[in-house]
C-alpha cells in the first residue's frame, strides 16, 4: 500500500496497468502518465479515460466540476465533490480497500500487495485482478479503479 502512497514524480514512461497476473503488452488494460489515464498503451489525448487534478478524479479531459467522478482525502474515497461521510464509496487501511468506511473483512474489496491488487481478501494469483508496473498516487490508483470497473 505504501507504494501507491508516494508522492508522484513526473515520470518518463507511463505506469501501464496489465490484466491479471499478465506482463504482455497485448494486455495492458491502461497506462498512467503525468495523472492522465489512457486507454490501453496510446498516449493519445482522445484516449484519456479519466485524469487527476490534486485530490480529484475527472472525466476524460474535463475540469468541470460537474464531471468530477471522485474526492479523495484522507484515505477515503468520496463520490463526485463529496466529503460527506455518507458518500464515501472505498476506504483504504492497511493494504485493503473497504467498501465505504467499514472495516468488516466481509466488506474489503480488494487487497493490495507488492503493485498486485487482489480481489477481495485473497493474495491467490488466480485472483488477481491487475498489476501496476509502477507507481501510483492514491489518486491515480483510484483512476485506474475507476477505469478497471467502469469502463472496461
């Protein structure tokens, strides 16, 4: 989890997001560069799936605040320009996401190993849902969330 916690460095090559337990350049599923979201490896500004700007997430290339999809602060994860308790969506502790503020293992989402991230609380490589080739901000780990399960 500390690994998506960094502060984010202008990086030179895209973080790419890749399917499962794959490295194969046929499936990354998107790539991270500069807080920008891309669809699969283009690099291309008409394949901005979603992109960050300090602690939100936005749709495409927007900055309309009507098109913010996620806040986050403080480890949690609010819908649109929320900071309403009742409209945090995930939470993150301890290498886990939980659905809303619970931190019942009966609702963690996914776990978050070594760039692997896991569906709910397995580290089985049968269930890992994506590996990140890089790192991640909070923020972009959560536009690639964004990206893994609402638009593909």
């Amino acid at each position: 989890m500390a690994v998506m916690m960094c502060a984010s460095v202008l990086a030179v090559n895209p973080v790419k997001i890749y399917r499962g337990t794959s490295t194969y350049y046929s499936d990354v599923i998107c790539n991270v560069k500069d807080g920008k979201v891309y669809k699969g490896n283009s690099s291309y500004n008409s394949d901005i799936l979603c992109h960050v700007e300090g602690n939100r997430i936005y749709k495409t290339t927007s900055t309309y605040s009507s098109d913010v999809l996620y806040t986050v602060r403080k480890g949690k994860v609010y819908k649109g320009n929320s900071l309403y308790e009742s409209d945090v969506v995930m939470s993150f502790r301890d290498g886990k996401i939980y659905k809303g503020v619970s931190n019942f293992r009966s609702d963690v989402l996914a776990t978050i190993v070594d760039n692997f991230v896991y569906s709910g609380n397995s580290t089985y490589n049968s269930d890992r849902m994506y590996t990140i080739d890089g790192q991640l901000t909070i923020e972009e780990f959560v536009a690639v969330w964004y990206v893994f399960f609402y638009v593909y």
